[in-house]
C-alpha cells in the first residue's frame, strides 16, 4: 500500500470532522513520490471502498493527463483583426478580447426614464 493512502486512512480515522476533509487530503497528498502514487492515491479517494490496485493499473483505467497526453490538442490563433488586453490585478488576470473591425457594440443601452420624472 502506499505511504499517502495510508496517512490518509490514519488522518481520516483520528480527525473525522468534516471540516478537516480539505487538510487530511493536502497532508496525505504531500507523500505522493511519483506521478503513478499521485494517481493511486485520487482513486482512492474518489472511491475508498471500490478502489483495487489492479483496477488503476489496468489501461482501460484513464486520468485527464492520459487523455490530453494523448490529444492533439490545437490552438488557433485570434483573426488579425482581434485585440487582446489583458489586466493583471495582483494574481488575477482579467483579459478581453475587443473586435477591432466592428467597434460598434452588438447591442445598444437605450437612455433610461425615471418614472416618477415628467415626461
């Protein structure tokens, strides 16, 4: 058995309370020496009482590392006419991308009436 999934199993029998789920998983997870202990270790946690060894190591058992491995993933660049602008706000990035050939917006805000003011 692995080192991670063992910690995981000690840590989930001594701090059972709910709100230490997220920490008993960081902790355990640490353990984890490879990429093959990292996959064994999620599938047990994702299903502790039909996890098998067998079952993980078999090639039908697939993670999203496998499938994106295994895709040719393409990329298409933005038509020239395709402006980004990105913002960095400390560790958000908000970025837009603005249609420089149509400037005009799809939509129009009409002016808004106060219902109480007269017309």
């Amino acid at each position: 058995m692995f080192r991670s999934i063992e910690k995981f199993k000690e840590l989930y029998s001594s701090r059972t309370d709910p709100k230490f789920w997220a920490d008993n998983i960081v902790e355990s997870s640490r353990l984890c020496k490879d990429d093959q202990e990292t996959k064994h270790f999620y599938a047990y946690i994702i299903d502790p009482h039909g996890y098998k060894y067998a079952n993980v190591e078999s090639s039908e058992y697939r993670t999203l590392g496998d499938v994106t491995n295994d895709t040719d993933i393409r990329h298409e660049p933005y038509p020239a006419y395709m402006e980004t602008q990105v913002f960095k706000n400390g560790n958000e990035y908000t970025i837009y991308n603005k249609n420089t050939q149509n400037p005009t917006p799809l939509h129009s805000v009409e002016e808004e009436h106060d219902e109480k003011s007269p017309l």
